[in-house]
C-alpha cells in the first residue's frame, strides 16, 4: 500500500543516501575539493539523517494512534 507518508519517507531516505555516496565519492577522489567540503557534506548528511528519523517516528507514532 503505497500512500503519502510511506512516499514522504521513502524520499528522505533516497536523499540520506544520495548525501552519502556524494560524500563517498568527494572522499575517494581526494584532492582540493574533499579538503574543502568533506566537513560541510557530513553535516548535510547529519542534518538529513536527523530529518528522516522525525518523519519516520512520526509516522510510527501516526500509524500506532490510528490504529491502536
């Protein structure tokens, strides 16, 4: 049953991950560019993760109250 939190949440995971292999990929090549933007690409991950663990307790906390 796909609907609109199940879609919702399954976004901000697609992001985290996305976040993720930026940050990996920034890693593995090296260079100028990983020196300055490594620190800022972890915090963007940090700060999605975070987003995504709300959406997905709120979800759960939705579906528990709704169907008790």
């Amino acid at each position: 049953m796909i609907n609109f939190p199940n879609i919702i949440l399954f976004l901000s995971m697609v992001i985290v991950i996305i976040i993720l292999a930026w940050g990996l990929i920034t890693m593995a090549r090296g260079g100028e560019y990983n020196k300055s933007n490594s620190n800022l690409i972890m915090r963007y991950r940090i700060v999605f993760q975070a987003i995504a663990i709300i959406i997905f307790v709120t979800i759960l906390m939705i579906k528990r109250s709704n169907y008790g």
